[in-house]
C-alpha cells in the first residue's frame, strides 16, 4: 500500500483502478453496487426501511470478497473511506458506459 496520503480525489483513483486490476476484482464490485441499487429500490418501492440495512452487507460484503480472496489486498476502504466509495461509484459508471477500458489503457494501469 502506498504511504502517500492523496487529498485530492482525482489523484487518488489511478491508484483505485490500480488496487482493481483483476477483472474478477471488479465484477464483485459491480455485484455488489447492483445489489444495492436493488435495495434501494427495493426499499423505497416498498416502504419497507428494514431493507436498507443489507446496504452495507451487499455493497462491502461483495467488494471484500473480491479483495480478499481475488485480488488479495487490502480493501481501499481502510484508509481512504470516502474516496473508497466515491472509485466504486466512478468505476461503475465508467463499467456501465463503456469508459472503464480505455481508462485501464492509460499509461500506470494495468489489466489482466
């Protein structure tokens, strides 16, 4: 892990895709964020409050697993809590438009 502390997000998400090289890392975290958006909507569709508290099982639960026994690293979330969830938000969206490959592309980006 890096002992460099980022203060700006835009330097810190090179080093989250970095931290989600493996592709099977990554597709346990769009499970993960899926599952949420699911709970959500589950949630608020049927006024059942209860459901929201699968938010953070779902969302860390799938993630962790990825990290832990995939990736084999450790979790982002430890040092950078906030940054953490805002890479995971950003690398879904860039997942679900089709931006994430080319950004993986980029020069200090590795893919499997």
């Amino acid at each position: 892990m890096s002992e460099e502390r980022f203060t700006r997000f835009a330097d810190f998400y090179p080093y989250y895709l970095a931290e989600h090289r493996h592709p099977l890392c990554r597709a346990m975290h769009y499970i993960g964020s899926t599952g949420v958006l699911a709970l959500l909507a589950i949630a608020w569709i049927t006024g059942q409050w209860l459901w929201l508290l699968g938010v953070p099982v779902m969302g860390y639960g799938f993630a962790w697993i990825g990290h832990f026994f995939i990736e084999k690293n450790r979790p982002a979330t430890f040092t950078y809590p906030f940054y953490s969830l805002a890479g995971d938000w950003v690398m879904y969206f860039e997942f679900l438009t089709g931006r994430l490959k080319a950004r993986l592309r980029q020069p200090g980006s590795t893919d499997r």
